[in-house]
C-alpha cells in the first residue's frame, strides 16, 4: 500500500518535519494538534478555546480525507493539567456522535508553543 499525504488550508500548516495526515488504505493517521488558528498561526487563549480549535482542527484534516470526525476510532489527548480533562468530555460531546472513539489521556509536563492541550487520532475509512 502507498501513503496518501493529506494536506488542507483549513488547518495549521505543519511547523516541523511531519504531515498533517497520512492514508494508508482505509485508516488515516493525524498528526497531533494544537490551539493554533490555521489563518493566524496564532495560539488561542483560554483551554477551551484551545480545545475547540484543536477538534476544528483535526475535524479539517478528516474531511481532508472526505470523512468527519465521527470516523476516528482512537484518539490521543495530551494535557498539561489533567484538571482540563472533564472539560475536554463536556467540548468532545460537541464534536462526536456515539460510539465515541476509543481514548487515551495523558498528563504531559509541556507541549508545543505553549499549548495546554493536543489531540492526535485514528480514522478508519471502511464500512
């Protein structure tokens, strides 16, 4: 199988040496995501904003791929305070219909440009 770079405007521009997404079959991995506003590159302010901005984000790349984010089936969340995490569940149900996809949280001491949350994920494409 070959990959499939995905690559759209309407999300930040990768600021390293990786892509925004990659298809490889029926399964699509997206790089993980931050707060940034795709038009500015700029940070958002708060957690929430940050966390709606990283699910429009990711949400850009899926249909990308011609999908949603309803077809993830993992998703990675990063998180400088895990006292953010009942806030990523109240924002998530926004985003995501049932079944949700599987998820892992973690506690991270930092990430990139300052951000206090990143969400990497799974898609499958199949029936």
């Amino acid at each position: 199988m070959t990959k499939q770079v995905l690559s759209t405007p309407n999300a930040p521009a990768a600021i390293g040496t990786y892509s925004q997404g990659i298809r490889v079959g029926d399964t699509v991995y997206l790089s993980g995501q931050i707060g940034l506003d795709p038009q500015t590159m700029q940070m958002t302010e708060d957690i929430e904003a940050q966390i709606n901005q990283v699910f429009l984000n990711l949400g850009a790349v899926a249909n990308a791929a011609g999908v949603g984010l309803n077809a993830s089936v993992k998703l990675n969340v990063y998180l400088t305070d895990l006292g953010h995490f009942a806030k990523v569940n109240e924002i998530m149900a926004g985003y995501f219909d049932q079944p949700y996809p599987a998820r892992a949280a973690v506690g991270v001491k930092e990430l990139p440009r300052g951000a206090l949350v990143e969400m990497d994920a799974i898609l499958y494409l199949g029936a």
